[in-house]
C-alpha cells in the first residue's frame, strides 16, 4: 500500500477544518516557541489537538529526518511501527499564533 491520497486530504480538513481552497503557497512553518516571550495555542483543550506518530528514519543524505506514520488502518500501522523498530513517538500538532500575528506549528 502506498501513499493514501484521500486520507490525506481527510487528515488536512480536520486539521484546517475547512476546504476553502488550495493552500497558502508561504505554508505554515514548524517551530518551538521556546524563545518567544508570548504565543497562544489554538483550541480550548488538549482534546482539540490532532494527535500523531513519527519516527526518526535517515535521508538518503544520511541526516536523521522525522516522519509522520500515517496509515489506513491499525494493522498497516503496527507493521510500519515494527520495522521501525518501535522507534517511536506520539506527539500532537498544536496551532500557534505569536504576539505578531504569525501562525505557526508546535510538534510538542
């Protein structure tokens, strides 16, 4: 099984949650806010967040570069798990906006 293309694109509305469109063509980059002195966190709960699997896999560049797991179903999921030797880790995505005004992404 390859790359799911409709599951994608179900993934990208819960995140964005809505289908208003292509993309922004700038994105939204993936940063901690650790030396921002203020930042908001979209939602009201942990619960709103979207939950995600990623492993550590090198390039073919050999740099260490994180993956999302995405897959269709469990038993596909623990498959690629196991070859991943259990190398793991679950993290959510947070929607972030700084006192700028500027939207970023919060892989905690």
């Amino acid at each position: 099984m390859g790359f799911n293309k409709e599951l994608s694109k179900k993934i990208a509305l819960e995140t964005m949650g809505t289908d208003s469109g292509p993309a922004d063509t700038q994105g939204i980059e993936i940063k901690s806010p650790g030396k921002m002195y203020w930042f908001t966190v979209k939602g009201k709960s942990f619960d709103e967040l979207t939950p995600i699997t990623t492993t550590q896999l090198y390039d073919p560049d050999g740099e260490l570069e994180t993956y999302i797991i995405q897959a269709e179903n469990n038993s596909l999921k623990e498959k690629i798990i196991n070859k991943a030797d259990d190398n793991v880790t679950v993290k959510v995505i947070a929607r972030c906006i700084n006192w700028f005004g500027t939207e970023f992404l919060w892989l905690p």
